[in-house]
C-alpha cells in the first residue's frame, strides 16, 4: 500500500490562517505589526527567490517586511553595522540574514552580530545552544527563550499535525548542518526519539537507515536515499532540494519510496512550505516576546 502523503502546503495554509489571525488580533489590540528584515549582501538568484518568496508570504497574511540588500563588494562592517542597527530597531521583530555571504567574510562574526531575541532562523549560537540544553518535552524547559531554524521545525510541525508519533521511536536525521540537520536531531530528541545523526564519513549508510521508524534527510544529493535503504512502514521527511532536469526533486527516490514507507514528504509541496509557515510563527513570537505579551 503506498505512503500516506504528508502534504506540507494544506498544512502550511492552515497554519497561516491561524498566524494571521492572530498577527490582526495583535495589531488591533497593540498597533503592532510583526515584521521581519531579510537581509543579503549580493544578488545569488536563490536568495533573491526566497526573499521574494517570503514577501509574498508575509505580506499576503499581513505581517511587515523589510529588504536591506549591500552589494557584494560592501566591507563587512556594512553588514554587521546594519545588523546591529536593525537589532536595536524596534520597528523589526525578526532578522534573517541571507547566505552565502561574500568571499573572505567572518560569516560567525555577522550572526554573533544579531541580537538572538531577534534570530528568527535559529542561527545565533545562544539560540543554538538552548535548543541543544532544552529539557525533553513535558519538563520545565530549564533554559530562556529561544528560536529554532524554520526549515527542520516545519519538519517536525508536519509530523505532529498529521499525529505521528516520535516518542520511543528510532530517528535517523542523515545531514549535520547547522540549519537543518543537527537542529532536527535535537527536536526529535526533545520529542523522545532516539536519534542517530548520519553524515558523509557514515559507513554503510543504509543499514543505519534501515533502523528508522522516522527517517529525516537532509543533505543536497539527489535520490541519495533509495528504496533498498528505507524499513517498511517507516515515516520519510525528506528536507532536500535539488534540480535534475529541470524538475525539482529531494534526497529521496520519492516514486521508489513511497512504496515502501507508511508515510513520506513529497518535493516539492512537503517541507519546503512548512518553512515560511513557521518562520512567520517565529516573527509572530518575537513580536509578543518584545512587546512581553
């Protein structure tokens, strides 16, 4: 029997109804409008699509948005001047900063810049480090207020809302980026998964896999993940994107896949909308946390 789709864009619109909702309530109450600044030095077209992307996301559910773009010869104390100022802003709840950065730029030095209450995308080492210190769910979470990268927490979003359940389960996250696969190991950890975290010196890759009830994937390789790697009746959360031909596809044979799963992300229309979901519900709770609602 193939796998239950886990369809992230149906999702994704009912979580933007309920953020939006909730964004109008706030501003009727308080004047405030939830706003986040993206910023990037350069023109790279995937950066320009995404920040067109989240343009179009947030000012469709009527939170604020604010471009500041340097040019990709601007010296990095541009960047991290602008990044200061829009921290000190209280106009701008939420701060994402766009990569790659330019060549010989400290790309540390510019996210130590950010001010973590502002971090919407998880990427400042104070909102990293209480992610990995969190209590698991259920405890008093024994750490301040944090954020988590968007991407890996629409991931674990999809999961909940389709009743999944990761607690007990064998978690296997292959990628160990800071944006996507350590911050997902740590969620499905929190959660009470037992997580194993795959990388490129794995050996036998599969046989890892294969002892996945949740297999999450994350790693820019094409259909990396075969069918002959997948145990039946496991749940696939495959967070690549790459481009074959033209056409989009993941880090998982989707078609092989789905055959064999209980349950699995499509690309496109899985993870991939869950991310503005959540970074817009990252914005919206910076706004309160700023405002101490």
């Amino acid at each position: 029997m193939p796998a239950q789709i886990l369809d992230g864009r149906t999702v994704a619109k009912e979580i933007q109804a309920e953020l939006a909702a909730e964004a109008a309530a706030l501003k009727e109450k308080y004047g405030i409008t939830p706003t986040i600044a993206v910023v990037r030095a350069g023109e790279d077209p995937a950066s320009v699509s995404y920040a067109n992307a989240i343009k179009k996301t947030f000012e469709s559910q009527g939170f604020g948005f604010r471009l500041h773009v340097l040019p990709e010869t601007a010296p990095q104390e541009e960047m991290i001047k602008l990044v200061k100022d829009l921290s000190a802003d209280p106009g701008v709840h939420g701060i994402i900063l766009q990569e790659p950065f330019p060549k010989g730029w400290d790309e540390a030095l510019i996210k130590e810049s950010l001010d973590p209450a502002k971090d919407v995308d998880g990427v400042h080492p104070v909102n990293a480090g209480r992610l990995a210190q969190v209590a698991p769910v259920g405890r008093p979470p024994g750490v301040l207020d944090y954020f988590v990268p968007a991407t890996p927490l629409g991931g674990l979003e999809l999961l909940k809302r389709y009743g999944i359940t990761i607690s007990g389960k064998r978690a296997v996250v292959v990628g160990r980026s800071n944006i996507v696969g350590k911050p997902m190991a740590m969620l499905l950890l929190r959660e009470d998964a037992t997580v194993t975290i795959c990388h490129s010196r794995t050996p036998d890759l599969g046989a890892v896999c294969r002892e996945a009830d949740i297999l999450c994937v994350a790693v820019g390789r094409a259909k990396l993940i075969t069918a002959e790697m997948v145990k039946p009746g496991a749940v696939v959360v495959d967070f690549g994107v790459n481009f074959v031909d033209g056409k989009m596809v993941g880090d998982v044979d989707f078609e092989a896949v789905k055959e064999v799963a209980s349950a699995i992300t499509p690309v496109p229309g899985g993870t991939g909308p869950m991310t503005n979901a959540m970074l817009l519900k990252n914005v919206l709770e910076a706004a309160k946390r700023q405002q101490n609602l």
